[in-house]
C-alpha cells in the first residue's frame, strides 16, 4: 500500500512546489496601461516640514463591478510577499513597520493601523480589522491537503519587548470599542461559538509557567489541570 501511494504522493509535492513557485513569478493581478514592473528595490527618504500629511508611499484602488456576481472580485491595497529560498534557513519579515519618537520628542505612536471601514448598515457581511491567518501552501492549492500541518511553534499573536522594558498595558479595551449591533444585543469580548464543541473540549485555554492548565468543561464551566 505504502508503495502505490508513492506515486500520489509524488504528484502531490510537485503540484504543490509548481503552484508555490507560480506565487513567486507573478501576483495574478490585473496590470492595466502604465503599469511599471520593476526588478531592483526601491528606497525613499525624505524630511516633512509639515502641512497636509507626509507619506512615503500612498495608493488607493477601487473596486467598481457591478456587473460581477457577488463576492467574485478582488482589489488589494498593498500585497507584500517575502520569500525564503530552499537551503536558506534565515528570518523572514512579510512586513515590518515602526514608529519612533527620538529623544526630545512627545509624539503618539502607533505602529501599525487596521481599519475596517464599513458605510452601508444593511451590509451583514464580517469586517475583520486584524486578520492573522496561518498557511502552508499557496491559496491556488487550498485543496490540495497535506498530511502534516506544518505548524510546530506557530503563533497568531505574540507579545514581546526588549530586555529592560515592555508594555505598561498588555490589551487595552478603550471607552469606544465594542457596541452592540441589530443581530448581538450585547458585544461580546472573545467570541469562540464557531469552534466545535469537541475541538474545543481538546483545546488548553491558558498555559501557566507552573505546568497548569486552563481548559473548558462545558456548560460554562472552566476546569485546571496541573502536573502531578
């Protein structure tokens, strides 16, 4: 049996090495007149005085296709991919943002802005601000499923500081953040009601430094479970 899966298995790692190089080469986008491609990077630096607003790069795209059927198009503000090559066993950054305020200065800094923006109150579609998702393949090969999840010591959300200081705050609910809408009467802060109740029967909720473990018991009920 192991032998004539060989071949299965086989097809199925090329499939899937093909489609992952095809991400390489090209971005499937639409390229209309006067769109530049270009090989090299490119870097700007550049002093604002003040005045209107000072960017570095800005850029908007919008979608108009009524004619499509629904939720078949796609427009993308800003697609950034990062690669690693095989052999190449280094760190890789889809994105890096920073904001600093340099000795002498009191400025608000704000790292990194996600804003869902919805102007049509009959819309009864999800607006996600923040969407961390985790892959491993392509998403032209989404059902092409392997076996292994290749998840080992993946993180949707990690907090971390250099030594000597950190976040005064870890998560900061602020006065206007949750509101209650025609469908939830009452906001609710973390919501896992699309989890199977026996995937979640499986899950450790929290991890304690001391070995314990936070799990859920159902009907409502939390239960600890530490080492012996």
């Amino acid at each position: 049996m192991i032998v004539n899966a060989l071949p299965s298995l086989a097809l199925a790692l090329f499939v899937v090495a093909s489609l992952a190089h095809a991400g390489t080469t090209g971005f499937a986008g639409a390229m209309p007149a006067g769109t530049e491609s270009r090989s090299a990077p490119i870097v700007a630096q550049w002093t604002h005085h003040g005045g209107d607003i000072g960017y570095v790069f800005a850029g908007s795209v919008t979608l108009d296709a009524p004619q499509a059927l629904p939720h078949t198009e796609l427009v993308v503000g800003a697609q950034l991919n990062a690669y690693s090559a095989p052999g190449s066993h280094q760190i890789v950054f889809g994105v890096a943002t920073e904001a600093w305020a340099l000795p002498g200065s009191l400025s608000l800094l704000t790292g990194l802005e996600a804003t869902a923006i919805n102007m049509e109150p009959n819309n009864p579609w999800r607006k996600i601000a923040f969407w961390s998702t985790f892959k491993n393949r392509p998403d032209v090969a989404y059902d092409i499923v392997p076996d292994d999840p290749s998840n080992m010591n993946a993180q949707a959300l990690r907090i971390e500081s250099q030594p000597g200081t950190g976040f005064e705050r870890g998560i900061v609910l602020a006065r206007h953040s949750l509101h209650a809408s025609r469908v939830e009467p009452r906001p609710i802060l973390l919501d896992m009601r699309e989890v199977p109740a026996q995937s979640l029967a499986g899950w450790d909720l929290i991890a304690f430094p001391d070995g314990c473990r936070l799990r859920y018991a159902g009907r409502g009920q939390l239960a600890t479970v530490c080492p012996p």
